[in-house]
C-alpha cells in the first residue's frame, strides 16, 4: 500500500513540473529588439503596463515560470536565449530592465544567470 501512494505521489509531481520542451527555442529576440514598436511591446507586457499579445503573454508565463523554478526543465537553447536577453536588456535598456526584474523577479533569482 506504500509502494502505491509513493508511486502516484511521484506521479503527480512529474506532472506538476512544467515541460518546456521546445517552447520559445525559435524566439527570435534579435528580430523583436531591432524594432522599437515591437520591443516595447515585450517590454510593457512584462511590466505590466500594456495588455500582452498571446506570444508575450506566453512568453512572459513561461519566462517567469524558469525563474521560479531555476530553469531546471530550461533546454540549452532555452538557457542561451533566457542570458542573451538578459544581457541585451540590461546592458541597451537599463532603466527597462530594472523595472522587469522587479516585476519578473522580485527576489532576484536571475542574479546566478548574468
């Protein structure tokens, strides 16, 4: 009997970590940061101050849930994305960046990543 709440306990938690199995890997983040209209679009989605589109919005529920989870579940591209924005933002929109971070990130678990 043990054996059977400790299999479906195992069962539940499988299914309750997030799979993030070739979400956003094709992001083009290049694309969107040569386009100011479209970067602030990202941007004001991540803060709040502007309704998401179904992408961002997607975009910024699975960003965030690799923060709280420390990307554990992230694949390598995923991960090489998730740094190459951070350092894009913080370095070119610094100002942009702090405001995300607190939103995002409040208790500053993407420290480990920049």
């Amino acid at each position: 009997m043990k054996t059977i709440i400790l299999v479906g306990w195992l069962c539940l938690l499988s299914l309750s970590r997030a799979d993030y199995t070739g979400k956003f890997e094709d992001f083009d983040l290049d694309k969107v940061t040569s386009n100011r209209e479209e970067m602030m679009k990202l941007i004001n989605c991540f803060i709040g101050t502007e309704t998401c589109t179904q992408l961002y919005g997607d975009l910024k529920k699975v960003i965030k849930e690799q923060i709280d989870d420390d990307c554990v579940n992230c694949s390598q591209k995923q991960l090489t994305l998730f740094v190459k924005g951070i350092k894009y933002f913080k370095q070119n929109e610094p100002a942009y960046w702090k405001l995300m971070q607190e939103k995002m990130d409040p208790e500053g678990r993407m420290v480990r990543f920049y």
